[in-house]
C-alpha cells in the first residue's frame, strides 16, 4: 500500500502521539501550532448539529459547518455528522473559547482537517493505486469506506470479489480495515475495486486438489449446473440437484482442475442451511502499492479476463 499519513479515521485514536497532544491545554495549544490532525471521540450532537468531542483534559466543538467537507456547501447531508457520534473524528485545533464560568473549550474543525487530507493524499491518487480503507456502512449496491480523515469512497458490489455475492455483508463488516484499488474518479469522488487483491484463477485453484472435499456456498443456480464458491475470487461448477437454493454451505468433491478451460468441476455431496458466518478478514494476494493491470485469467486458457488501470 502507498505510505501515507491521511488514514481513516480510527487509526490515530490511540497512538501515543495522539494521546500526549490532548492530554493538556498546553499540549492542544503545541499541536494548534503545528498544524496537526487529531482524534478523538465524539461524545454527542447538540440540537444545532455541532459535534461535542472528548479530548480529555477539557470539551473540543466541532460547529456544523465544520463537521466534514461539503456540509456548509449543502452538497452534504447532516448525517455525515451524526453518524460520527461515538465514534472516532479527526480535527485540526482553531480556537479556544471561555464561557462565563471561565471553563475553556477548544474550537475544533473536521472539515479542516478534511480539506488537507484531499490536497496532500486523496488528490494525488491515480488509478491501480493500493490504499488502506475502512468500512462505514454496506448497502444493498456497495460499501461506503473511509480512504482518509472521514473521506468517503464507494466500492461498488461487483468490485468486491470475482465470485459474485448478493450483498456486501456477506464479505465486510462496517469497522473492518481492508485495502482497496483506486478504479477511477467521477465528478471528483474515487471509486473503489477490490477483487483484483483477492488473487488470480491460478492462485486460488493453486489451493485445491482434484479428490479433496472441501467447503463451498452456493452462489447461483443455472440450467447447466450449480456454481460454488471455493474462495472470494474462485468458484466451481456442479451438476444441478434437487432442493438446493443460492446462499446454502455446501460440502463439495473436487472432480477436476482445469486450467485451460479455467474451470473446477465439482459433486455436491451435501447442502445445509445455517446461521449467516461473520465475515473474516480478507485475504490478499497482492502486497504492492500499485497495480497497472490484473489478470485473472491463466496463461493456459484461451479466454483473457483482464482489468487495466
């Protein structure tokens, strides 16, 4: 993955340079200085939509209008603030106040903080760029994951994995940390990949052996047979059997290998229903920081699967 100090927001909550720059006024006063992002948590949202932040040694504000890029504009619904309630928010120092019982409260903005992270990270990424991401909420069409300072980007459902899923919960977790492809830019936001991390044909099929039995989900059901999956970026073609529905586990006999066809043929020797498994953290394959072209497919098969950055 590319180096960088723009990461989701999470990360720097207890690092201990983070810890040591809001454990005093002082300390906060240094870091107002210096220019530096910050984290904390986010107690409550007022009536008025301002974020109320715990630093520790006094109360940090966040005003609406500061609460994350686009919301003074209007091209950002209030969510984007509300939604960070109890979670993690970062922020640079601007002011501090006093009330009339003298108590001090530092006058905070996450849109600052925002607007930096996209001129001296985000703005630089190209396509085919790896990046660390964070998951914030899945919908039926995708995943929504934070690329740096609260920075959303959307990874669409067909970009998650080769084998195909019926929703992204089935893959993530809202909080989970994975890594993601730059694919490109549209009207200024990145959009996001995923599946080309998750290995080639050949090294998921590297896995399995021709007489094992192994474990599988159901994917889809056609009229010329049952599709499995073997792995995220992997699956295996069955003979159709009766009493058999798409999201049921599986225990699969693997016939064959073939990778000139680019097929792993397989015998259902039974189907269950079970509880929906928590996801586990992906598994990658690829560890660079930037990738111009993916094949998936292998060098023995006629047909060329390909994605170009």
């Amino acid at each position: 993955m590319l180096e960088t100090e723009f990461y989701p927001e999470g990360h720097r909550l207890n690092a201990p340079e983070n810890l040591a720059a809001i454990s005093s006024p002082a300390a906060l006063s240094e870091a107002q200085r210096a220019g530096r992002i910050l984290e904390s948590r986010a107690l409550m949202c007022d009536g008025a939509h301002n974020l109320i932040v715990d630093l520790g040694c006094m109360r940090g504000l966040i005003p609406r209008e500061e609460g994350a890029l686009g919301i003074k504009e209007g091209s950002v619904r209030d969510i984007a603030i509300l939604s960070r309630v109890n979670r993690p928010v970062s922020f640079m120092v601007r002011d501090f106040i006093r009330d009339e019982s003298g108590r001090t409260t530092a006058l905070l903005s996450r849109r600052a903080a925002q607007e930096r992270c996209m001129r001296q990270y985000i703005d630089g990424l190209v396509p085919g760029d790896v990046i660390p991401a964070r998951v914030t909420h899945l919908e039926p069409f995708g995943v929504f994951a934070d690329i740096g300072c609260g920075i959303p980007a959307l990874l669409p459902i067909d970009s998650i994995s080769v084998s195909r899923i019926g929703h992204p919960r089935e893959r993530f977790l809202p909080g989970m940390d994975i890594k993601v492809i730059v694919k490109d830019r549209d009207r200024g936001r990145i959009n996001l990949s995923h599946k080309e991390l998750l290995g080639t044909w050949a090294q998921n099929a590297g896995r399995f052996q021709a007489g094992e039995t192994v474990g599988g989900v159901i994917r889809s059901i056609e009229s010329y047979g049952v599709f499995v999956e073997l792995a995220p970026n992997l699956a295996g073609l069955a003979e159709s059997r009766e009493n058999i529905f798409p999201g049921q586990q599986a225990s699969v006999f693997i016939k064959s290998v073939l990778p000139g066809r680019m097929k792993v043929k397989l015998i259902i020797i039974e189907t269950f229903d079970s509880e929906p498994r928590r996801p586990r953290p992906p598994e990658y394959f690829f560890e660079g920081g930037h990738m111009d072209e993916f094949l998936y497919s292998p060098p023995e098969s006629e047909k060329v699967i390909k994605t170009v950055f």
